[in-house]
C-alpha cells in the first residue's frame, strides 16, 4: 500500500517486479484491495495510452495502512522487547558481563 500511495501511476508489471511476485497474482490482490474500497483504480485522463491506469488509496485505504503500520509496529516492538529479556537471560547463563567478556568463575 505504501508503494502505491507513492506512486500510484505504476503499471502492474512494474509494481509486480518491484514486490517480486507475478502480474497475475499481483492483479489478484489489486482486486481485493479494490473490493474492500482500499484502493480506486482510474485511467490517466491526459494519457496517449488509454490502457494506462493510476491505483490510489482511498480515505478507507488510507486509515487501513495507518492501521496496518501500528499493529506492525507494536507487535515488532513486544518482539524486540522479548528478545531483550531473552538476550540477558542467556548472557546471565554463561556468564558475560555487560561489556561482552567472560566473567571470572568464583570458587
């Protein structure tokens, strides 16, 4: 969605190579978003090449993104956090001290 919010003139093929995946399966998922009202797709009005489309997000698409971009966010986020406490757990476990070396064993 962010590609086509910044570039919304390009072609199906070129949006295609840019997510590594096929014209095809591309255009299936364009549809989707086009269903649930999170993209409108248009002609170019002043365009030689009438076949020529422009893909843009609608309000709803929009709000969809913004939403998408949070949930992604926070949960990277509780998985950062997560492998911190694992981190230390595992540097507790053989014995690192915070500046990478290995502490002395007490007897």
């Amino acid at each position: 969605m962010r590609i086509l919010q910044d570039n919304p003139d390009l072609t199906q093929r070129e949006l295609a190579e840019m997510l590594g995946m096929s014209v095809g399966g591309l255009n299936y998922c364009l549809n989707a978003l086009i269903d649930k009202g999170f993209v409108k797709m248009g002609n170019f009005q002043k365009s030689k090449n009438k076949f020529k489309y422009v893909y843009l997000l609608t309000p709803q698409g929009i709000a969809e993104k913004v939403a998408l971009t949070s949930r992604f966010l926070k949960r990277k986020m509780e998985e950062y956090e997560a492998l911190k406490v694992e981190i230390e757990a595992l540097k507790a476990d053989v014995g690192e001290d915070e500046f990478g070396g290995l502490k002395k064993a007490t007897q």
